[in-house]
C-alpha cells in the first residue's frame, strides 16, 4: 500500500471502512497500481479478500505485492486471500472436460449462450461468507477489470446485476468492501462500457480516477489522480468533496504531489 | 548526419545497454534467444528488430502478446511479421505460423536472411572496429591494445548468441536454416476442410481450430512446462496474420454493425490464458482500419499486452510532403504492458517513424529537417501566400513582397 495515498484518503489500515464500493477508473494510462495498493492494503488491515483477477496472471500480482510488503501465497495459505485466476479458469473452460456436478466453473458463461453471470457470485459469496473459524475483519470484494466481462461477451445489464448482487451480498449483508477497477474513455465509442463506468460512478462512495496527462507524455509525472468522495449522507444531499493530485510511479512507491508541485519542477 | 545520429532510436536512460550479471544458477538464461530483463528479471525476446526492441523498452517478454495494427495495405505489418518469425528461426526457437491467406509453408521461405557481419555502421561499436582493424595486421596492435586478447567476431550461426539481429530484406533465408528449425502450420483453409463445422464457446469456427491447435502444440511439445525433464527448454514463437479479417470467417472487417462481435475479444482472451502459461510470444497482424466499430479496437488493445500502430504514407498526401521524404511511415506505439512492476521502460520519444532503406528496416525518431529555405514557411503556409497573391491581382508586386513578410 502507498503510505501517502492512504494520507489522502484518511484511511488507515487499523480501521478500515466497512459497507463501500470504491471504483477505480483509469483513462488514457493504466491504473492498476490502485489495484495492488488495495490489495495490500485490506490483506495489511486483516481483512478476508476475494480477488477476481480477470486479467493477470496470479505470479504478476504476487510479485508486485511482495514489493509492498505482502505475500500472496501466505496470504492464499492462511486463508486470508480468495484468488480466482480468470485465465486460468477460462483456460479449463475452453479446453476441460466436462466438468462434474457440482463443481461450476465460475467462468462457465463464456462457453454458454448466454451472459450469466451467476455462478461467479456464487463463487465470491460462499467465498465470502464468514465460516466458523475466521477470525478476518470485513470482507473485501476485489475485481481488477470488469470491462473485460464485456469482452467476454456478458451484457453490461448482467455485469451491473452482479455487482447489485454483489453489493448486497458484501456491502450491506456481510458488512464488507467492494473495489472495482474499470477502463474508461473521454471520446470512448464503446458505448457499453460508458454506461457501466456511468452506472457505478452514481452507486459508488469513493472514486479515484487515474487520468493521463493532457498535455502528453511526462517522465516525471506520470498522471492525476481526481479523488471524488460522495456525500457521506444522502438525506442531507451533501457535495461532493473532489480532490486532484498528481503522481510519480516508483518502483515501490507512488509518490503524490499538488499539481504543478512536482519534484522535477521545484 | 544530424538524422544519422539520431538513428537507432536510443533511448535517454540506456536501459537496454546495460546487463545486470544474472547468477548461474539461474535458469532463465539458459534458453537461447533471450534475456532477463533489466527492472523485473522478466525474459525477454527480440521482436527481430533492433530499434523496435529498444521502443519497446528492452524486447518482448515472454508469455505476452504483440499486436500490430496494420497499415493501409499490409506491406510494413507483413515485414514486422516476418523479422518476428526470421529472428526465431536464428535463434532455434520453435515456430507456430497460422494464416488464412497464405500457405506457411510460402511464408517461411520468404523471410529475410539475417546479415551476420555488420554493414550498418551506426550499430557498429568500438570492439568490432577494433576487431576488424585487427584482422588486417596479425603483429600486436599498437592503439587499441586493449582489445588484443578479445575473440574474433563470429561470422557464422553461432553469432545467435547474440540478442537482436539484423536481416537483409532483398535475400530469402537459406533452406539449410529453414530445415533445421522445428515448425508448425496452420492453415485455415486445409484445417476446414479436414474437419466438420463446429461452434464452441460462440466463438468463430476459425479461431476455435486455431486455439486448439496451439494449445495441442502447447502441450505435446512440452512448452507449458508438462515435461519438467526436459532440460532444454524453449520458446515458441506463434505468427498469426491478418487476424480478425474476412478470410478467418469474421465479419468485423465489412459489416457495420456485425453478427459475433464478442469472437475476437475472446480469442485473445483465451490466447493470454494461454500465453501466460507457457514460454511462447505471439504476433498478431489485425487489420484495424477496416474495422468499422472502433469499440472493438479499444477491447482488443485492453486485451493485449504491446499495441503497435503502422502507418505508412502511400498513397496519402505526406507520400509527397517533404517534410518526410526520408521515411515510409510512422509508428504508434499504443501501449506497452507492465509486467510484474508498478512501472515499464517507456521510451522517451514519443514520434517515430520507419524507413526501409535499401537493405535495412529501422524505426528512428521522426527528425523535420531544419527550413532552410528564403521563406520562413512551410508547405501549408506557401499555399496561403499562393492564394493571396491570386487575389490580390491588382497590387500583385506588393503581394510578392508581402510574402517574405511573416507576421
């Protein structure tokens, strides 16, 4: 986990926040480094993480998150750490057998007709679920990439009724997190991935929104980060607080800065 | 000369040049063609070109997928295409070529022929002048005697030990080396016949068949690590040309709004899967300016790992500009994946063009010569000054003399 971006969203890993979905959006750059800090942040506070990883291979991750001061695969052995690895399981899909009743492969709609994504609730619910003898803080729900689901050929209508079913099932019920990583585009033609990126942004309680820069490429300043954090109360129908930094990638580190207060410039 | 030393497109930070000691017992050295990586120890492969090595941050690693866009009529994508496949026939590594258009067999014996002594003199370094000053006179040598006790330069195929090499456009790669490599074929057109229609996973028939085939290549040849007694170890470089247009059954390429858009994506889908759990590096030729739904374009590129984009100038009007007389095209590099690392070597220029020049294929800094010229304007600007002067027909002298005024 990044210490300063834990600063500027006053978060801590002694008391993590419980019942919120956070969506981490990402335009013209890549923004799976807020990926691997809440990774390691929720598995660093002794959460229980479910983590669907639909885009990467498990060792990516791993190796990133030992930079952070996690292990995986401890994580993974003490029962902490739920990792579905979508290759993988697509991999089975595709080219396993039938597979045997009872045991669903959580990616089994893209061999069937339709856009179900059911199963893969499923499988992060019973996940999920507290059994006995857990002694983990809230559950966390982490899913890097749901615009590949649309690759996959789901409907966005299915993937918003996962997450709903998600919401419910984690935020509201097991009194867990959801984090959602989502790409999306200013001039983007893709239009289904637009509605989803809209529809979580107004179901979302904190977004952070990685954006290159306008101006082009800078070796010093990699992007902005535009930190919206809703309203803690929706009767009161309080602002919005938007908050906008820039930032430096490291090879361990993200550093974060006020715009135009790069280390390079001062 | 300004343009030739900005030529080989290298990069501010050298990270390429510079080759951190791996210990021996590693043994991600030991497979030929390759080199860990500089920031995370990944293996990297060339993509058959040098310059295009060094934009891409060091090479292509391996397990991940390199897509070009083609341009408008396939001439340069076809070229990258075939260096790919030339560099892994230099360096032993196993070839997978699939195409719907033209028998691989036809393919390979039109790739390129490496050059094993080096012509191009911007990539020459002091030890091989040196080495070749040294062939002339057998006494010691008086200056560079340093370089006394270093090897001859090879000049037969053991040269593959080094990483990157050059090739010759205008010769064919000899069958001797054809015929000592391992390949594999797939050609859509045999493989319809041979088999009945089928339709898994919604997907193409086509692209269906080719996932089979790689993933059984995969499997029996033991690339995914199912025979862990097999000490030598290596790559498989998979080629598929032209993927996604009509000839491999998909209707992205003609049809507005087509039937299956969701084919491709999860081709590529399943093809990362597999990617990622073997040591293989693919190429992919798409012909993306004839796909029609851009939406398609931006999941294909999430779902890649390195996205180049080329686009040469024939038969638009930059043929003729001579802004870029000395180039055929210009190179986009749309994304560069990060592997294993919050950061990737992104190369600091951001303009690239490529030339083929005579025998070689480079990719440089896209260089405007300096204007030189009385009138401090260029093409566009002359035009305007044209236009006044048609106008203006009256005080047509006071337009000449307005027109080295600039404003």
């Amino acid at each position: 986990m990044f210490v300063e971006l834990n600063e500027l969203l006053n978060a801590s890993p002694e008391r993590p926040e419980q019942g919120k979905l956070t969506l981490l959006r990402d335009t013209k750059t890549d923004g799976s480094f807020l990926v691997h800090h809440f990774l390691s942040f929720y598995l660093k506070a002794g959460c229980k993480v479910c983590f669907v990883a639909l885009l990467q291979s498990f060792s990516h991750y791993n190796i990133i998150a030992q930079k952070l001061g996690v292990s995986l695969t401890a994580a993974k052995e003490r029962g902490q750490l739920v990792f579905l690895e979508g290759l993988k399981s697509c991999f089975d899909v595709f080219f396993g057998e039938e597979q045997h009743v009872g045991q669903t492969n959580p990616l089994q709609f893209v061999s069937e007709d339709g856009s179900n994504l059911k199963t893969m609730y499923e499988f992060v619910r019973t996940s999920l679920m507290a059994s006995g003898s857990d002694s983990w803080k809230c559950p966390v729900l982490l899913v890097d990439d749901l615009s590949v689901l649309l690759s996959l050929g789901v409907r966005p209508v299915d993937v918003l009724d996962f997450i709903h079913y998600c919401r419910v099932a984690v935020c509201s019920q097991l009194k867990g997190n959801i984090v959602v990583l989502v790409h999306s585009n200013d001039d983007s033609e893709d239009e289904e991935n637009e509605l989803i990126v809209n529809s979580l942004c107004h179901q979302s309680n904190l977004i952070l929104w990685a954006e290159g820069l306008t101006t082009g490429f800078c070796k010093d300043v990699h992007g902005q980060l535009k930190i919206i954090q809703k309203g803690s109360s929706e009767l009161k129908a309080e602002k919005n607080l938007l908050r906008i930094y820039q930032y430096k990638i490291q090879d361990k580190n993200v550093t974060f800065f006020a715009r135009g207060m790069s280390a390079a410039v001062l | 000369m300004a343009a030739l030393a900005t030529g080989g497109a290298t990069p501010s930070d050298g990270a390429t040049s510079f080759q951190r000691k791996v210990p021996a017992s590693s043994r991600l050295a030991a497979i030929a063609g390759t080199r860990p990586s500089v920031r995370h120890g990944q293996l990297l492969l060339s993509s058959g070109l040098p310059s295009l090595d060094c934009v891409l941050g060091g090479g292509l690693a391996v397990g991940t997928l390199l897509l070009i866009e083609e341009d408008k009529y396939g001439i340069y994508s076809n070229l990258l295409f075939k260096y790919f496949l030339a560099e892994g026939i230099v360096c032993g590594h196993n070839l997978f070529v699939a195409s719907a258009k033209e028998d691989p067999a036809d393919i390979l014996k039109e790739l390129p022929a490496p050059l094993f002594d080096d012509v191009h003199k911007n990539q020459v370094d002091e030890k091989e002048t040196a080495i070749k000053s040294k062939q002339e006179s057998q006494e010691s040598l008086k200056i560079a005697w340093r370089y006394q006790n270093l090897p001859k330069m090879e000049v037969s195929p053991a040269a593959s030990a080094r990483f990157g090499h050059y090739y010759d456009v205008s010769k064919t790669v000899s069958p001797e080396l054809l015929k000592s490599i391992k390949w594999h074929r797939f050609f859509l057109p045999e493989v319809m016949s041979l088999h009945p229609e089928i339709k898994t996973c919604n997907m193409t028939c086509g692209y269906t068949r080719l996932l089979q085939s790689i993933q059984r290549i995969i499997y029996q040849e033991g690339f995914d690590g199912s025979y862990p007694q097999k000490k030598q170890k290596n790559i498989l470089r998979i080629g598929i040309q032209s993927l996604g247009s009509v000839l491999w059954g998909d209707d992205i390429c003609c049809a507005d709004n087509p039937e299956d858009i969701y084919s491709l994506t999860k081709f590529l889908y399943v093809l990362r899967g597999l990617l990622r759990m073997s040591l293989s590096a693919c190429i992919i030729t798409v012909p993306a300016h004839l796909i029609q739904n851009k939406a398609i374009m931006e999941r294909v590129t999430n779902l890649s790992d390195t996205v180049v984009g080329l686009e040469s100038f024939i038969g638009s009007e930059r043929e003729t500009n001579p802004l870029y007389k000395d180039y055929q095209g210009l190179i986009h590099v749309h994304q560069i994946p990060r592997l294993n690392s919050l950061i990737c070597d992104v190369s600091g220029t951001k303009d690239l063009a490529f030339r083929l020049k005579r025998k070689l294929f480079t990719i440089e800094r896209l260089h405007l010569p300096p204007d030189l010229s009385d009138t401090v304007s260029r093409s566009s600007k002359q035009d305007l000054a044209e236009s006044t002067k048609l106008l203006s027909s009256g005080c047509g002298a006071m337009a000449i003399g307005k027109k080295h005024l600039d404003f």
